[in-house]
C-alpha cells in the first residue's frame, strides 16, 4: 500500500526479484512512478479497505507492506492484513518512533522512518560503539559492527567471546560474509558483526581495545 517513492521502488525491486506485486494508492496518478516496465497489478483505493485488498489478491499474498505516507492509515492497514487475512509478514512505515515501539511490540514489523535515517547519519558521526547497528524492541541486545584491531589478528573468535561476553555472528571478509566457528582466526580487514546485551557492551568493546588475555 502506498505508490510513494518508496512503495515504487519497494515494488520496482520486488518485481526485480521474480516476485508477483500487487500495488494500492488512493491516487491513480501515484501508479506512473512504477514506471512502463511494471507488470504488477494496480488497484486505486484506500489499503485499509476490505474489499480493496481483496481486490488486490491479499488472500494469495505472502506479505504486505503498508508504506503510505500515513502512519494511520499504515497501521489500520498492517492490523487488517495480519488480523483480517492471517498475513505474517506485515510491514508498517511510522513516522513516529513512539508508535513504531508499541505496534513492533504488537508483533507488527515497524520501519519509523525519521528515526531510521537520523540512526544512519548518528552511526557515521560517532565512534565506533556509540550507536549500535541494531537495537531489539526491548532494548536488551544489540547488533554491532566492528573492524578488528590489530591486537586481535591472528587469535580466535572463541577467545574474543569468552573474554567480552558477547557472540561474532558473521564476519564480512574480502567482501564476503562468512559464519565463524569458534576456532576460527581473525584477519586483518575483518569486520566483526557482533550481538551483546546492552549493559554488556561498554565491557566488549574495551575487551576489543586492550587485546587477548594472555595464559
């Protein structure tokens, strides 16, 4: 729901994607940023509507993404999807970070745009650990990455996650991502992706900044 810029692009990609796109905007108008190329179907109406999104095919989808620029009408849109239709995999676009917490907490997938922007911009001004990549709706975990000080070339992923308490998730190396053991070895360039508990993360980063432990 919703042929903003990015409702065009979201289904633009999808399509890409050898994906089946359904697209909903109250304005017809709206439909010209698909572009000519786009084979989706268009339905002009409001998403919240019952019958639009029956119109749409909601009963065969997959998932919906409710990225109107209302944060109303995106979540009466997302709660009728999940709600009405069963759909599991429901997005909503909120502008208003409060709401996005309480509807993420409702088990609605929330993306507050404000704040996810100002939370990329926060992430290049400050140093590294200030602002984490990912942050759970409780607060609790959180996602970060970390280039690998020299300090730590040449010891083990094991050794870092005993010592900080904390879990590498991947590692990105020469462009590519890979799933560490607990004996795999650290190499100069790696970046670290890293899930720690929010309360924990002062103590992994100076784990990181001081080096192994030795024994």
């Amino acid at each position: 729901m919703g042929c903003g810029r990015v409702g065009s692009t979201l289904a633009r990609g999808l399509e890409d994607r050898n994906h089946t796109v359904a697209v909903i905007d109250s304005d017809p108008d709206a439909f010209r940023r698909l572009g000519p190329g786009f084979n989706g179907d268009k339905v002009a109406g409001m998403g919240f509507d019952q019958q639009v999104l029956e119109k749409a095919g909601i009963r065969r989808a997959d998932a919906f993404a409710a990225v109107s620029s209302g944060d109303n009408s995106n979540i009466i849109a997302a709660r009728v999807a999940r709600e009405t239709f069963g759909i599991q995999q429901v997005v909503a676009r909120i502008y208003d970070p409060g709401r996005a917490e309480v509807y993420q907490r409702l088990g609605i997938t929330t993306v507050a745009t404000v704040k996810w922007t100002a939370d990329q911009v926060l992430r290049r001004l400050l140093p590294a650990g200030a602002e984490p990549d990912f942050r759970d709706p409780s607060g609790t975990i959180r996602l970060d990455h970390i280039t690998v000080p020299e300090v730590w070339v040449g010891s083990s992923v094991g050794a870092y996650q005993d010592q900080a308490r904390a879990r590498v998730a991947w590692i990105d190396r020469l462009g590519e991502g890979t799933l560490p053991t607990r004996d795999s070895i650290m190499q100069e360039g790696d970046m670290l992706h890293v899930v720690v508990r929010e309360e924990n993360s002062a103590h992994a980063y100076e784990v990181l900044k001081r080096g192994p432990e030795e024994h």
